[in-house]
C-alpha cells in the first residue's frame, strides 16, 4: 500500500467534507479497497473512516418498504428476518456471493461500489482504461471468460461483480446519498452506474465526497421472488451469469415480471425487453425463451465469454420455470 | 476475491521487498503507475488500543498494517496465519466484536474498541475449547496451517446458526435451517483446506453442534 492520512469520521458532514479532495476515499468494510490498495491499483491518500457512523440500521418506510442504512453488513441485511420474508430475493443474492468473513465486513454502500474482477483491471502489469485511462483494453482480446457481453464498450468489457445489486436492481431500490455540501439526492439502483464508452475509469453518477447513506427498498412487489447464480464451483466464487426474476402469474399467464442479469454487464442488467415478452404470456418455457432471447438480442461474446450469451438465456428459463411453477 | 490469480500476492509481496522486476518472474514486472508518485514526505503513525482475548494493548501504529500483521507481527499472536492475504484463504480469520471477519482485509486502526477474539483466546485455563478438542478428535487437519482460521471460523458458525442465520444452501431463507452436513459445508466455504481434510472439518463442527464430548 501506498502511505496514506487515516481519517476516522464522527459525522456524515465531516466524512463528506473530508473525501471531497479527489484522492481521498470512504472506508467502510475494506474488503474490496484495501486488496485493491495492496496491488497499488487504489493509492488514496486519505482515507475517511466511516465506520463509527450511524448508517447501521435497517428501518421501515412510510410507504411499507425498508430502508438500509449504507454501514449495514451484507450479513445483518441476508439474516434480517424482513428482509428474508418480504424480499427473499435479496437474502438468496447475498447469500450466493462471497464468503461469511468477508459478507460480515462488506457493507451495503460498499458492496454497490465494489470494483470489477476484470484480470486485466487486477494485473498492473498490463494495460487497462479503467486504470489507466488511454492504456488499451487487453480483454478485448484475451482472456475473457468472465466479462460482459452487453451495454459495453470497445474500451472496456468489464463485468460488475454484485449479486446484491442485481436483487436490488429487481426490487427497483433507490440509493439515497449525500455530497459535500450537505445536498442529498435519491438515485435510482439503475441509473447509479455509468455506461463504460469511453470513460470506463468513471463508474458511477457518484461526485467526490457523496457518500451513499442509504439504499431504500419499495414495498415488495407482487408475485415470487428468485435469484438463481450460476459460477464455476459451487460457493465463494463470482457470477458466470446470475439471473434475479420477480413473477407472478394469473390463470397461468404471467402478469407481472421483472427480469434482471448479473456477471454480463457493467451493472445490473435490467430487462424491460424481457418483461414485455413476459407480461400477458402463458406461463410456459417457450415463453421463457422468447424473453430470453430478447434479453439478449443485443449482447454478443468476445470470445472465450461467448457462452454466456446461451448460459442467461438458459438461467432465465430455470429461473422462471422455479418461480413459476411450470414443466 | 475469488479471482484466479494466485500471482498477483506473489507479485505484491516480491515488490514490497523491493525486488519487482526480477527476471525469476514468468511474467514481466513493472511499478504500477501511481506508485512512482506516492513517496511520502513522512509516514505518520497512530495510537491504536486494541483489545484483544480481553486484553487491551496500547499500539504505535502505520495506518497500512492490517489486523492480522498487527496480531502477528505486532502483538506476537502467530496463531493467525497469512495464507493468501487477499481475503480468499480465511487462514486468517479471526472474530471481531463476536463475528468472524479476514483479518487481512481489515485495518488494525479501524478497530480501537473492538473486541478481537483470536485462536488464542478460545482456550480457559488450559482447557482447550470445545471445537479444538473436535477438531483434534476427529483429526480436522493435516499440515495445520489453516487450523486456527478454521477453528475460528466453526465457532462463530455454530453462534450464526444460533441465532438463526439462513446460508446459500437454506432452501427457503426464511425458515431456520438444520445444521446438515450441506450447510456445514457452504458455511465454511470461507475457509480452504489445501490438504483437503473437509470431511474431518465437517465431522468436528457437526460433533459440536450436536452436543459434542469435551
């Protein structure tokens, strides 16, 4: 790690007013900035603690939902017995990522902000825009199995690493921050990353010094709730693919359903493409298929990834066959 | 974590003894870029009280040094092993205010006040605690390295399924799931056996969730 001034906040002003110098960074759980710190891929030179903050509670809403608090632990959010009941979805994505260790340190806010596991974004000793802005996109044509294959760029294919997001992203949660200068601002889970294009060293809508103080999510919507991970071992390993589908279904036919992909995109891939197929369809694998295909209509491979185009298709269907109930 | 990578901690360590581009690396080694720019003008240190097995240490510390290098290094706690320093290995879990954590992704300075519980800690009065004297019963090892993770590790499990923790295993995550083997399993898949002693592993953690003999 490179030297750094070592901050610790008493107050969600101050954090902010620390992290606004452009290198500075919030420090919640660690887990991901601090691996990232010892390969020098991340050199704050400050870092603002803010893990004696208020920000730990899970709460109810007015409106019947729930509202996280960004310091709660991916361990206190899986194991709270609202959060297990009213969005199943959310519990099972957390549980399928990670291992106990590191779910009980990683929080809310920061499992949101956690960086891509994109090889070439780890390997210092090659290229990559994300690191090096201008460098070049070695993934492009190299080992690539674990990138994306849709809403990507010529100058970065990296894939965001949450499950957590991806049943956040079917639950339409909303991150609630607050900038430096005291402003607050809710943003919708969807809108909160930004498209690699060009730019693929700025991930999120996120200024310097706005710090996430919350993630709210709606009341639960109508129908079953399913996340369903496919990786290369069975436990602690990152998405190939993983699949989060809400649905629910009336003499049959589907009449509501949200589709949303992980491990093939910068973000969470919601698909309004998917859901429109579904929306008023015989609640049948044929059905499950044709959404599939318009999920991925657009994405394509880059070679050693190429399977994962089939391999979401495929996932939806199961996942959707399970929530759903059909042969 | 879970990156395939096993090089790059191989990498880190080589740069920070100061030999990054030795010509032994298969691969080519070059300083990332931001390393040129960071020489500090000073290295500041901090005041850091730990606590840990009951015991309050008054600490001088570089901000950078971890949990496990300040319980190792610092403290002379070498029951907590370095295995990967990277959060995949869980050689170094330790507990921290009850809950099992990677004590090589976390900052000692993030943690004045906090309760550190290390393999240490477990025994009373020269009496081993319970899950090691399974693990020694049921032979849950073979080369030992990533015992003491491990053993820190299957305590606080059973304390999660306790108080009724669902795992990636629960079939339905709001029920309060049985301790099966399966879920024994996927709760330690933190924890890796490069020995492969799991079965072992599984038989002492089942033993002491089911009531175990001292």
């Amino acid at each position: 790690m490179t030297p750094f001034r070592y901050d610790r906040a008493d107050s969600v002003a101050s954090a902010c007013a620390s992290a606004r110098e452009p290198t500075a960074k919030f420090i919640a759980g660690g887990t991901n900035l601090l691996d990232l710190m010892k390969l020098q891929i991340e050199t704050p030179t400050l870092l603002v603690d803010i893990g004696r903050l208020s920000l730990a509670e899970i709460e109810e809403t007015a409106e019947g939902g729930l509202r996280i608090g960004a310091r709660v632990t991916n361990s206190a959010v899986a194991a709270d017995m609202r959060v297990r009941r009213r969005y199943p979805v959310l519990s099972q994505a957390i549980l399928a990522g990670a291992s106990t260790q590191l779910r009980n340190k990683a929080t809310t806010g920061g499992n949101l902000l956690q960086r891509t596991r994109c090889p070439y974004f780890y390997d210092t000793t090659k290229p990559c825009n994300k690191r090096i802005p201008g460098s070049g996109c070695p993934a492009l044509g190299g080992l690539n199995r674990m990138n994306a294959v849709i809403g990507v760029s010529e100058d970065c294919i990296a894939a965001h690493g949450s499950d957590m997001a991806v049943a956040m992203a079917a639950l339409d949660a909303r991150v609630e921050t607050i900038a430096a200068n005291g402003a607050t601002r809710t943003i919708p889970i969807d809108a909160l990353y930004r498209p690699p294009g060009t730019t693929p060293h700025i991930e999120t809508v996120l200024a310097p010094g706005e710090l996430i103080q919350s993630v709210t999510l709606p009341p639960p919507p109508p129908g079953r709730q399913l996340y369903r991970k496919v990786r290369d071992r069975a436990s602690f390993a990152f998405a190939l693919v993983s699949v989060a589908v809400v649905v629910a279904c009336e003499d049959d036919r589907v009449s509501a359903a949200r589709v949303v992909f992980g491990g093939i995109s910068y973000k969470p891939w919601r698909s309004p493409e998917a859901e429109a197929v579904l929306i008023g369809a015989a609640a049948t694998r044929a059905s499950f298929d044709a959404a599939g295909r318009a999920a991925l209509a657009h994405a394509r491979g880059y070679g050693h990834n190429d399977f994962k185009v089939p391999l979401a298709r495929r996932a939806l269907r199961a996942a959707l066959a399970d929530a759903t109930g059909a042969v | 974590m879970e990156r395939i990578l096993p090089f790059l901690s191989l990498l880190s360590r080589r740069r920070f003894l100061g030999t990054a581009g030795a010509a032994t690396l298969a691969m080519a080694s070059q300083p990332a870029p931001a390393e040129a720019a960071a020489e500090p003008a000073s290295i500041h240190h901090e005041n850091v009280a730990l606590t840990v097995n009951g015991r309050r240490h008054a600490l001088d510390l570089d901000p950078r040094v971890t949990l496990l290098d300040a319980l190792r290094e610092h403290l002379g706690l070498t029951g907590t092993k370095k295995g990967c320093d990277q959060g995949q290995c869980g050689a170094c879990t330790v507990m921290v205010n009850g809950q099992r954590i990677n004590s090589c992704l976390t900052l000692a300075v993030m943690h004045a006040g906090d309760e550190i519980m290390t393999i240490e800690g477990l025994e009373e009065a020269g009496v081993l605690h319970p899950m090691q004297a399974a693990f020694v019963r049921h032979d849950g090892m073979q080369c030992g390295y990533c015992t003491p993770g491990q053993i820190c590790s299957a305590v606080a499990l059973l304390a999660e399924h306790k108080a009724g923790w669902p795992s990636h295993v629960t079939a339905d995550v709001a029920s309060a799931p049985v301790l099966i083997d399966s879920e024994i399993a996927e709760r330690m898949s933190g924890n890796i056996c490069r020995c492969s002693a799991y079965p072992n592993i599984v038989a002492a953690i089942r033993d002491v969730a089911e009531g175990g003999r001292r």
